[in-house]
C-alpha cells in the first residue's frame, strides 16, 4: 500500500548568537511559508540555515513493513548565482517545536521565536537548548541529493536507511523527531528555499511517499522479494 504524508510540523534553524539578556538575537520561522537550507550571502553574514521536518505516522498500521520512503520539496528560490549544493538528510536526534512565529517578505531573515519554536540554539524556546547549537542529529545522512538552480521538486529517494528511519519511527513513536536539511555549507550564496507545510500552494508542500505491507499480506508489483530501493 502507498501513503502520501504532510509534515505535522515543520521550521528553520537560523545561525545566530544566543540571546544575551534583554537582546533577542534567534530568529525562527515555525509558521512560515518557507524553509531554507546552506548558506547565505554577504548581506546575511554568510549565515547558515538548516530545515526541519517531521511527519506524524499515526494514520499508518504500527505493524506494518515499511518497503520505500522517499521525501519530497519544492525549492521556490535559490541565491542568485549558487553552486550546486548536495543536500543531506540527516534524523533529528531530540525533541524540537514550531511555534507561531513568522518572518516577513520572503522569510529569509525569520522572525523572533514564539514560545515552543526550534531556533539554532534552542529546540524549545525559551527553555530548552539543543545538545549542540545548530540541532542535535546523526552525522551520516539518510539520503541525499543534489540541488541546483532549476525551481521545482526535488527528491530524496528512497534508501536503506530512510526506511530504518521510518520503521523505527513507528515502532518507536517517542523517538520520532524526524529529519533535518543539512547542506550547503562550506560556500556563501548556497542557501536554498523549499516551500513548507503552510505555503498557500497546497500541491507544492512537503511530502513524504511510504509503500509499506502489512504482515501476511502478498504483493503482485514487484516488491515482494524485499525493499524496492538500494
């Protein structure tokens, strides 16, 4: 069987320095139309962005054999000039939130953190800090591809590992704290932006396609000698 999942939550992570006193310096963007990963530019401060997703798979059998995962974005932007950037996607290691907050224009900057946001340094504001600034997550990426100009969809496809990622999650719903973008990194003008779960282009949001079966159950299209992906 085949499923198509939105994100239940999704948020940037904006490089910045942890608020000191009085002055709020975290930016966030947890009810945003977008999401951004890899570097920016001069302007910015050659700042790095990282996006994360997680999609909730209560609606899926929690015996079921996932087969195939693969996730989907739509980049609605690029920095003028950028090199093609490979973008990995890595499991999120921690709890993390989206609140209300909302960045203005093309939400490149964010907006100061509502209660609950993800930020670089907190993974709950105002309270609770990530292990490490910048997301708590595994090293080795889950899946990756390349990004270049060209808008449109981009997909990771499936692997072995984004189907243990899934598996896992929904043996273990307490340790689903999903994905996150991770790429672009080592040169300024290679920050990417991808649509989120609130853009107003329903068909360009964020999407995660699973085939799964459940016990017992025989397939005619190819998938019942194992995993169609790797």
């Amino acid at each position: 069987m085949e499923v198509l999942l939105l994100p239940s939550q999704d948020n940037t992570l904006y490089e910045t320095s942890i608020d000191s006193g009085e002055t709020i310096n975290e930016r966030s963007n947890g009810a945003g139309n977008f999401l951004f990963a890899g570097r920016t530019g001069l302007d910015a401060g050659f700042r790095l962005r990282r996006a994360v997703l997680k999609f909730d798979l209560g609606s899926l059998p929690p015996d079921a054999e996932i087969l195939s995962a693969e996730l989907t974005l739509y980049q609605s932007k690029a920095a003028p000039d950028s090199p093609p950037a490979e973008m990995g996607l890595h499991r999120v290691l921690q709890e993390w939130g989206e609140g209300d907050s909302k960045g203005i224009g093309a939400e490149g900057q964010g907006d100061f953190p509502a209660a609950g946001d993800a930020t670089w340094h907190h993974r709950l504001y105002p309270d609770t800090l990530w292990d490490a600034a910048g997301g708590s997550f595994d090293s080795i990426f889950s899946a990756v591809v390349t990004v270049g100009q060209d808008l449109g969809y981009y997909t990771w496809r499936c692997t072995s590992a984004l189907v243990a990622d899934v598996n896992a999650w929904l043996q273990q719903p307490e340790l689903n704290f999903g994905w996150i973008v991770v790429g672009g990194e080592f040169a300024g003008y290679s920050a990417h932006r991808f649509n989120s779960r609130e853009n107003v282009t329903v068909e360009q949001r964020p999407r995660l396609k699973i085939v799964y079966r459940k016990p017992g159950s025989v397939f005619a299209d190819g998938f019942e000698a194992g995993q169609p992906c790797d």
